[in-house]
C-alpha cells in the first residue's frame, strides 16, 4: 500500500510496490484519457531549492494532467527560505495548504528532514549530489520499455559517477534484479563514492569493473548511462574545467557499439553526448525524458491512493 507514503530513497519501496506503480504507469501511457480528473481537488506543492527543467516541469505537468493543481517555487530566494526559514517550519506550513509534496535541494538528507515533518508526502526531487529516486523510476521504467526487463543487463555508466546522484539511485535500484552487471566508467577523481561500492555493489555480490576509457567497453554493454560533470558540487573550477569533456559520445563510438545498446541521459547535457547521436534510434534520452513524466504521474496517483 503505497498511499501516503513518502519516496526519500530509491530503497523506500517494495519490489512489489514498484511493480504496482510499473502496472500503473503502462495503464496511463495507454490510456491517459482515463485519468484526465483522478486527481481533480488535489494541490501539489512543488519546493524546488535547486534549478530544474525536467524534474520539476514533469511533476508539474504530471499533476495537471491528472486534473489536479500546483502551487510551488524555483527560486528559494522567493520563498521565505531567504528570511531563515528551516526546512521543517516550511514543510509544516506547506502541508497546511498541500496534499502532497516534491523537493529538491542542495543539502544531502534534506527531503528527508522534511518528511520526517510532514503530514502529507513527501517526494525527494535530488538532494545534493545524494539520491534522486524519481530520477530512477523514470530509468527503470524507461528501461523496461526498451529491453521489455530489468534482469540481466550489463550497464555501463559513464561520466561523474562520484556527484552524479541519478547514478548513485540507479545504481542501489538495479542492484536489487537479477544478473545485472555494473561497468563505471569514470576519470579516477570522479569514481562513484566508495558507499556504493562497499554497501551496495558488494554486499550484494554484484559484479562491477571499473575503467577509463569508454571505447574499451562500447561493445560489450546492453545500456549506456551518460552523465553530466556536476559542475555546481566542485569545490575549485579549475578541477571542474580540467574534468568536464572526460568523455564525448560520438558517431565514431557508436559504431562500436552493439544495435541492441540504449543510450540513456538524465539531461540536462552539456557537451558529453553529440548532437549527431541523437539521430541514431538507440537515442533513449528523449524518450527517457518524456517517461519521466508519466513515471511522475503513476507516482503521485500512487501516493495519494487515487486510481481510474
Ligand atoms: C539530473 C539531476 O538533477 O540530478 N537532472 C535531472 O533531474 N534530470 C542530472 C543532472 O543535473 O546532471
């Protein structure tokens, strides 16, 4: 029963809990006329501390699709976060107004603070460069639209694997199906936190190589995950600089790679994929994006206990 719950960590639900909001999302894709007013009378709130497009406009667009409404901000500095507001006092204040709740922010474990103070649910939309477990679902749901599955693959992610907290979450969600196989692929500052490593990746005996290069792998994976260098968690430009074109998806890649591969982005991307791939139909990042919205929609159906 996911009806009131709050999603704060990629782990927060069930196997089965999961599959229910798959089910669910399959349903609105197919059907989304049938869902134009299950959430008529309902307010989200959307907080958004950090900048966002696709998170916060596909939650929006989600909730009035669903013929609910929203109230929100993007801009801390409009909200009386700027006067010193704490977390929990606007998240208390929020639910007086709100049904349920979406929050993105800079400081790790912040969404989860204000669950902890929150009558309504509570959605973690990215806390610093932590989790980001709608992010994931949109991943999964994307994933299993292009391979028909979630077992079994061998996934390369690739980029700032170290900051990049949509792979931190992808990691942890697709380390709980069968036979899937983990390639990092990263500079060696920017490798994924050693958290993952250790109390994810073997823990649970799932194997995981580590490399440099990308070309070396192209061939052998079944999905490519690029990332964005996280430019706003580095402490000195100069790194950041030295750092950010470590990995260019190219035609000239893509050619090594099998016809089967996805290629999947949270976006927004800066220079790491080429414009030119975007052509070619093992492309996923667009479609992923637009997954994301109805992956937010099963969401909050799901949370608020509404359905057909
Ligand atoms: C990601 C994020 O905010 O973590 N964007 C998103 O939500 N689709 C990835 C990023 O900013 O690089």
């Amino acid at each position: 029963m996911l009806k009131g719950k709050h999603l704060i960590d990629p782990m927060d639900f069930s196997l089965i809990e999961l599959e229910e909001i798959f089910e669910l999302s399959d349903r609105i894709v197919s059907n989304p006329e049938n869902f134009l007013d299950v959430c008529k009378g309902k307010l989200l709130a959307t907080l958004f501390y950090e900048p966002s497009t696709r998170t916060r406009f596909s939650f929006e667009a989600a909730m009035l699709r669903l013929g609910g409404q929203i109230i929100g901000f993007s801009e801390p500095n409009s909200s009386s976060a700027s006067k010193g507001e704490s977390i929990s006092d606007t998240i208390r204040t929020v639910a007086c107004y709100a049904d349920i709740a979406v929050m993105r922010h800079p400081k790790e474990g912040a969404p989860r603070v204000a669950a902890m103070n929150s009558d309504i649910p509570v959605i973690n939309a990215g806390d610093g460069g932590h989790q980001h477990p709608t992010q994931t679902l949109t991943d999964l749901i994307t994933i299993r639209a292009a391979k028909g599955k979630l077992t079994g693959l061998k996934i390369g992610l690739c980029g700032d694997l170290m900051f990049g907290r949509t792979v931190h979450s992808l990691i942890k969600a697709l380390s709980r199906y069968e036979g899937n196989e983990f390639i990092l692929i990263s500079p060696k500052e920017l490798q994924v936190p050693s958290y993952i490593k250790s109390e994810v990746l073997e823990k649970n005996n799932i194997k995981y190589k580590e490399v440099e290069r990308l070309e070396e792998v192209m061939e052998e994976i079944d999905i490519l995950y690029m990332t964005r260098v996280q430019k706003e968690r580095f402490f000195n430009e100069e790194d950041y600089i030295r750092l950010k074109d470590s990995y260019i998806l190219d035609k000239t890649k893509m050619d090594m790679a099998s016809q089967d591969l996805i290629v999947m982005h949270p976006l927004p991307r800066v220079n790491e994929i080429a414009v030119e791939v975007d052509k070619d139909p093992r492309a996923w990042y667009f479609k992923q994006a637009k997954y994301g919205m109805f992956a937010r929609m099963a969401l909050i159906c799901k949370l608020l206990g509404v359905d057909e």
